[in-house]
C-alpha cells in the first residue's frame, strides 16, 4: 500500500491536481490496492479528522485577520511601524517587516499579510525609490512571519496532528519569529545603506506619541490574544474568537471603517479560506492514518536510526528535505503528512517537538517564497503587478538571510524553548 500511496500522490501532484483531491485520490486508490479496507473508511475518517476543537481557531483566525484588514487596523499599524523606524535610511522597509510582524500576531496566515501590509508598504516604498522588485521581495520575505509569530495556522496543525500542546508552540514561535525579524531587519538597512535606497524614509512621517495613540485601540487585539493565553485566562481556540470580537469592536465602534455593509463579503472570503484548509486537513487526515496503519513511520524512523548516528546530522538531513518539500507542496498539506511520521523520529533522537515544531514551519515558510509553489511570492508580484521572475533576482539575499536564521533555531534550541520554560516551567 505505500507504494501505490507514494506513486500516486507523486503522480497526481505532478499532473497539476489540487493538493487537497491529490491526497484523496492517493489515499481512496491506496485502499483499493490493499483491497482489506472498507470504502467507509474515507468518510468516516475525513470527517474524524476535521472534527476536532483546537482546529476551530482556524477560521475564526482567519476572520479575525480579514476583520483587521477592513477595520482600518492594518492601516494604523503601519504608521505605527513608520513613526518607530521609519526616520533612518532603510527605515521604510523596516517598518514593513516591523508591521508584518505586529499584523502576524493576529492574522496568523502569511498570505493575509501579505495582502493586507503589502498593499500599502509596496506602493509607499515605491514611490520613496526603492525598485519595486526589491520592495515585492521585501513584502514577501517579512510576510513569512506570519506563520512564525502566535498565532499561527501551521503551528495550530502542527499541534493538532502531533498531540503537542498548541500553547506550547505559541510560546515558542516568539524567539524564532523575533530572530527572523531582525535578521531581515539588519539585511534591508545594509542593502539601503550599499545601494544609497531609502534616503527620504522619513518623509511624511507621524511622530511616535500621535502614531502610538491612534494605534493603540488595533494594538488591543494582539494584547488580548497573547496576553490571554500566556496568563491561562483562556484556550488558543478561545482566544480565536476573542480576537474576532476586539477586532469588531475597534473596526465598528472605533475606527469606524468597518461597515456592517462589508461584513457579507468579509464572512464570504473566510468561509472560502477556511474551506480550502479544511478539504485538505480532512484528505491529509485519511491518508496519515493510512500512512500510520502500514507501519512507514516505524521504517521510516529505522532508516533514518541506520542513516544517521547523530542529532546533528538527523536534524540537518531532516532541514534538507523540508526545504524541498516546502518549493513543492503546500503549507498544510506538508504538515499534516509529514509531521507524524518525522516528529516521533526526532523525540528518539532526543529533539523536544516543540522544538521541532518550529523547525518544520520555519523551513516550510521557506517554501512560501521560493518557486515553484511560493504562495508569498506569488501574492507579492500580484501586488507590486510584477512579474514573479523579475522579483527572484532581488530575493535571493532575503532567502539566504532566513536559512541562516534556520540553521540557528535549528541548533541553538533555547530560543525555541526558553520562553517555553520560562511561561510554563520546566
């Protein structure tokens, strides 16, 4: 059986078919072969695979997100970040990875960021001389920090399909979603700096004081999330929808930018984003337990005891391969497959999964703005109206600053797990 799964899913993948009916097509074509399996089991286990709690803060997450980006929230925050960083040379571009970093805190999903900062920092940052493949490959760069900074959908499946608390990994992405921040920081001020870009940052900028009051009611959201889970007061699930009853709060009863007109299609564009994450954990979540019932984890974990005597050279090989899967396969998909086989082979080479946890989604944001599949990179050029080969040549620098922040989380663990320890003990 895991032959026809692996063929078929190669197969199907290569001939362009949606991620979420490639998985299961594989899987339904799997039982087939195997032929001791009932049909049944493909309802019953997609819909076992979907009917979990941690997995409602998905969509409300997500409309949390699209809330923010109607409500003027986005907006706000960006001159925020502007009024910060904003008044050196590269400033402009700083305050993109600075805004795209405070949006993550809600949003949770990289493409939602990309969309909504992208669209105002990419035309600003234009019109102040920078090249605008330069600023789409900054936009889609910083834009990977939203599956990096609490909360994030990838951890949130991640947690869910290998039993690791949720809030857990939530601590845990602060280090390496702050490390990837400020390395991206340091190498947009070098490039400014080499290149004479980003002279007149400071134009047209708010002060600190009057920038910080008119943002302080869209700074109430990421407050109210991270500052609910990490003291207890409720679940991540739970703080889902607290973040979608804040961000209505402020849209339409302070900001005011939020129209009750705009809710229908706001709900539309959630109820659409949702759907697509849910067919695909609900396909991943069939061909896991198919996966899992032949005994290809335990293989698995015996090669890779067989190939690799060490840490080191498990987590490199381990980094290798989710860098390549990343290019190919989506976010999600990729998690929700691989995930269970490789996390219980990293906790017998003595790995903690929540460590691992943000090794995998660190190296599969690589893959967000990397071609072929890049979702990042795609969502950028659609922004900036440019061609996704005219950004490549300007994002090199940004993917090699990010693997190098990789290689770190991947080896220096107490980045990962220090805040960990320090907000639930050892």
């Amino acid at each position: 059986m895991n032959a026809a799964l692996g063929l078929s899913l190669a197969i199907l993948f290569l001939l362009g078919v949606p991620i979420a009916v490639a998985i299961g097509l594989a899987s339904v074509i799997g039982i087939e072969v195997q032929g001791r399996l009932p049909l049944l089991l493909v309802a019953q286990r997609m819909f076992t695979g979907i009917d979990s709690f941690p997995l409602m803060a998905i969509p409300l997450f997500i409309l949390a997100g699209n809330l923010m980006s109607a409500g003027g929230i986005s907006h706000r925050l960006v001159e925020l970040a502007k009024s910060i960083v904003g008044g050196i040379q590269g400033g402009l571009a700083c305050s993109c990875v600075l805004t795209c970093m405070m949006f993550a805190s809600v949003s949770g999903s990289s493409v939602a960021t990309t969309f909504a900062i992208g669209a105002i920092l990419i035309p600003a940052m234009v019109k102040h001389g920078y090249p605008a493949p330069m600023a789409a490959s900054i936009q889609a760069s910083s834009a990977e920090l939203g599956v990096l900074i609490p909360p994030s959908i990838p951890l949130i499946l991640y947690g869910v399909s290998t039993d690791t608390s949720i809030g857990k990994l939530f601590v845990a992405g602060l280090g390496p979603g702050l490390l990837v921040a400020t390395s991206l920081m340091v190498l947009v001020l070098v490039i400014c700096r080499v290149r004479g870009i980003g002279m007149n940052d400071g134009d047209d900028r708010s002060s600190v004081a009057r920038a910080a009051y008119a943002a302080t009611p869209a700074l109430l959201v990421p407050v109210v999330i991270l500052g609910g889970i990490y003291s207890g007061i409720f679940t991540p699930t739970e703080a889902s929808a607290a973040a979608v009853a804040t961000a209505l709060i402020v849209g339409l009863g302070i900001y005011r930018e939020l129209k009750f007109s705009m809710l229908p299609e706001i709900l539309k564009q959630t109820v659409i984003s949702t759907s697509a994450i849910m067919i695909i954990i609900a396909a991943a979540s069939l061909f896991s337990f198919l996966i899992t019932r032949s005994g290809l984890p335990n293989e698995v974990a015996a090669w890779f005891k067989d190939m690799f005597d060490s840490r080191i050279a498990f987590l490199l090989a381990v980094n290798i391969l989710l860098l390549v899967v990343g290019m190919f396969i989506e976010t999600s998909a990729a998690i929700l497959v691989l995930a269970p086989i490789l996390a219980p082979i990293a906790v017998a080479y003595g790995v903690d999964p929540v460590h691992f946890g943000l090794i995998i989604v660190v190296n599969l944001a690589l893959g967000m703005i990397t071609p072929p599949l890049g979702v990042n990179l795609f969502a950028a050029a659609a922004v900036a109206k440019l061609p996704v080969e005219k950004i490549i040549p300007h994002l090199i620098w940004f993917v090699l600053t990010v693997f190098g922040a990789l290689m770190i989380i991947t080896y220096v663990p107490a980045i990962t797990l220090w805040p960990v320890d320090f907000v639930f003990g050892n």
